[in-house]
C-alpha cells in the first residue's frame, strides 16, 4: 500500500508538471489531494518498516515541561 501511495504522488506530480504554470482546477485540486495522500501513506509505510527492523525506536518524543 506505501509503495503504491508513493507511485500516485508521483503520478500526481508528473500531471501537474506537464500542465504548466497554470493547471485548471479541476486538474489540480485532485493531483494535490492525491499527492497528500500518496506521501502520508508511503511515509507510513516507511516508518512501519523502520520500527519493525529495529531501525526506529516507538518511544514517543518528549520535550521538557510537557506533561
């Protein structure tokens, strides 16, 4: 599923890229929304991965004076 959500960004890009400076709404607002998509799932998908080899710990981040 991640690598296929980073396929349709990249789809996403590559038509608002041929459409130049200027894309119609209609073209553009469903490439941005499928490019937002696309990222969070192949960045899910990365940090999924990280977590199950042990390359990324779950503890959560914290900062000082949080409760």
């Amino acid at each position: 599923n991640g690598v296929g959500g980073g396929a349709a960004a990249l789809v996403a890009v590559s038509e608002l890229l041929l459409q130049g400076s200027h894309p119609p709404f209609a073209l553009a607002f469903p490439s941005v929304f499928s490019i937002v998509i696309g990222s969070v799932s192949f960045a899910g998908s990365l940090i999924a991965f990280a977590k199950l080899q042990a390359l990324m710990t779950g503890t959560p981040l914290t900062y000082p004076g949080q409760q």
